[in-house]
C-alpha cells in the first residue's frame, strides 16, 4: 500500500493537543523538525513529529501518548516547508492543537514547570537554570531526543548530542542501555490479570508535580483580549493551555496580552479508549457538554470492533458527563454497560450493570465496560492487561496508513 504523507500529518494531529489534562508532554516543535540527522532529509520535516510521537509512545509504554507542542514564529515562516506542511501547520495553529509564539526562548520551560510534564528536547535548556533550578536540580526531567537506526529514542537526563554506551532501549518510563545490570525496579510490572476484567490501572506518574505558581494558574480559567485566538478565545473547543507569564502577568502566549481571569477552572477529565488492552484514544469530558460513546457517536468505537462488539454496542451507547464536579456515566445502549468499582489502583474490583437510563457516579479507580475487551478507563491511568512491551505499541509513521485505509472503508 502507498505511503501518504497526508494520512500520517492526520493522524500526528490527533496526538497533538495544548489541553494540559490530556498531553503527556512538551517539546519545540523546530526542534523536532529541524533533526536532519534523525532521518538525513530536508532541513525541515514536520514528519519527525511523527518520530518523536513514536518515540514517546516506546518511552511510556502508550500507543495514545500526547504531545504538546510550541511553535515559534521563526518555524510557522520557514520557507523550506513545502506548501502542503505550510497548510497543515496553519490548521493545527488555527484549531489551537499548537500553541503560538513570537519566539520559544524559555516556553517549553515554563510550561513544564507550570505543568510538571517533561521536556522533550534537543538543544540544552541549561542557561533558563536561575528561573528554573530544577533544570540542574532534576535532570531527567529533560528527555533528550536522540536517534538510533530507523528511529528516535528518548533520554532522561542526557546531555545533547551524549550518547550512552550500549544499547538504548525503552523501558517504562525510562531509557536503559543493555550495560545497564539492574534495571528491574526500572520496568512497569503489570499485576497480574484479574478474571473479572480485562484490564487494571495504576496512575500515570507525573515527571513532576506543578510548581506552586503553575498550579495557581492552572486552577482558574483564562480568556484572551481576541475573541478569535485559538487558545483562549471564548469559543476554544479544547481544554485550556498554559498561560504565559510575562513581567509576572498572565499573558497570552500567542498574542503577548494580558489575561482575564474568568473564575475557576471547570473541572475536567480525561478518558482512554481501550480496546484488547491497547490505548486507542484519548479524549477529554468537560462541563460544556455530555459526551456520547458508541459504534458511532461523538466517540466513535466503530473501527476498531470486530463483528461481535459491533453488534452488542449501540450507536450510541453511553454519555459521559460532569455532574457536580464529578464524572458521571449513563447507560444508553439496551444492552447495558458494566461499570467496575476499584478502591484503589490494581484491584479486582465489584462489577455494577448499567441499564437504559441509570446513572452512576465514577470514582478515580473505576472502569466501564461497554464489550468485552472494549473499555474506557481514566486517562490518566497507565493501561495494563498483559505483560507490556515495547514492541506493543502502536507506530504513528507505521500504522496511520492502515488507519486510514479502515476509515475509508467503514
């Protein structure tokens, strides 16, 4: 089957948000881009962004890991873009996937110390140190995005350029080398399977938590003097991103302006899509609106059910919505859903079937199950329903094209 360029920006841009709640972590996206080595083609390549989406996805053991990336103004202009990059950059822009600036400088910084993701990087953040101590302070925070044959790899705390002797593979959420003689406290050991359900969960650990002045802004709502600006214009569809904090006011990232406080923050969470225990999707439930999932609704399941969920799941089976501050799910599908109660991560946990019309209030351990090996699970959760590998996980640049090809054809 042909390989189209087009297929793969798709699908990249499904793994691209500026939404803090689902993106795992930030990177420069010229940085990326500009890696000729990693491939050894044109000077500028928004394919590698699919490279580095696969890297991470290996890093953390996540076929659905999400980015967020930064685009300075030097990139957006850069003439040896073709005109088919050049359109497609202007649509993340514009749908606010990527976040905007005149320069980069310290953004990517500032953003993962407001947030605690990781840096994924290739130049050395080093010279931000006073504003940021952690940079010296805690290393591995900083992944740095390497190359190895037919691929990228990334490494906690490597200096640029510094290659490690021996063989880098991906482990969990870190990067070892074979000379390495310990690294079992290093890989994710999945519990062993439960016969009750498919699949447990252990949370995401976070590379780090939010500085105290992240987590203050994070935790109010932010709009921006242009009613059109895609990252905090009244009318974005996305979570919020982070604010930029310019002489120490809440700015506006892409238009350098001050923000207005527009009260607390909605609450907001995010939802894997699992199916045969691999992550297929994530997507967040805000208070704006419910959120249906089924063989076709707003979440649709359909491409990846084989006959027999097609035919147990309803079109749309279940809504997701926030009551209260809290997650709520209600039966649709007269089939029924099950939802399976946890106190805490790992357990096997007490089943409760949802039938047309009942509502259930999710706690933070709970799972539904709308088909056997179908499952939605908090997004925040590390998926595990057998023994994890790297070779698991789903490629970005390998299988966008078969994607495709199923979209087409549904």
């Amino acid at each position: 089957m042909r390989f189209e360029v087009s297929r793969v920006m798709d699908t990249v841009e499904q793994r691209l948000t500026t939404d803090i709640t689902l993106a795992q972590a930030v990177v420069d996206l010229a940085d990326v881009a500009r890696f000729q080595e990693l491939d050894g083609g044109r000077p500028v390549n928004l394919l590698r962004v699919g490279m580095v989406l696969d890297a991470l996805a290996q890093y953390l053991l996540d076929g659905a890991a999400m980015l967020y990336p930064v685009a300075g103004r030097e990139l957006i202009s850069d003439q040896a873009l073709t005109s088919k990059e050049r359109m497609v950059l202007g649509r993340w822009l514009d749908s606010g996937r990527i976040e905007a600036v005149p320069m980069v400088g310290d953004r990517v910084i500032e953003v993962a110390d407001f947030t605690g993701m990781p840096v994924i990087a290739r130049r050395n953040y080093r010279q931000y140190a006073d504003r940021f101590p952690w940079l010296g302070d805690s290393p591995e925070r900083v992944l740095r995005l390497d190359r190895r044959p037919g691929k990228a790899v990334l490494i906690p705390g490597a200096e640029p350029d510094s290659a490690p002797t021996g063989n880098v593979r991906s482990v969990g959420r870190y990067a070892t080398t074979a000379a390495t003689p310990d690294t079992g406290d290093r890989v994710f050991q999945p519990r062993a399977r439960q016969p009750q359900t498919r699949v447990s969960t252990r949370a995401i650990e976070p590379a780090a938590s939010p500085s105290s002045l992240g987590a203050t802004l994070l935790a109010r709502s932010w709009r921006c003097s242009e009613d059109l600006c895609p990252s905090f214009g009244a009318d974005r569809e996305l979570g919020e991103p982070v604010p930029r904090l310019l002489k120490g006011v809440p700015s506006c990232p892409r238009h350098e302006r001050p923000l207005t406080d527009a009260g607390s923050r909605p609450a907001e969470y995010p939802v894997a899509v699992v199916i045969e225990d691999t992550v297929r999707l994530r997507f967040p439930v805000t208070a704006a609106a419910p959120v249906h999932v089924g063989r076709d609704a707003d979440i649709s399941l359909k491409l990846w059910l084989h006959e027999g969920a097609s035919s147990w799941i309803a079109d749309r089976h279940l809504t997701l919505e926030i009551i209260d501050s809290g997650l709520v799910v209600t039966g649709v599908g007269e089939n029924g859903t099950v939802v399976w109660h946890r106190g805490g991560p790992g357990e096997a946990g007490e089943s409760v079937r949802l039938y047309e019309g009942q509502r259930y209030a999710l706690g933070r351990h709970d799972s539904i199950e709308l088909y056997t090996g179908v499952e939605l699970v908090p997004g925040n959760r590390r998926v595990v329903g057998g023994p994890v590998s790297a070779r698991d996980v789903l490629s970005v640049l390998a299988d966008a094209p078969t994607v495709a090809l199923r979209a087409h054809s549904s």
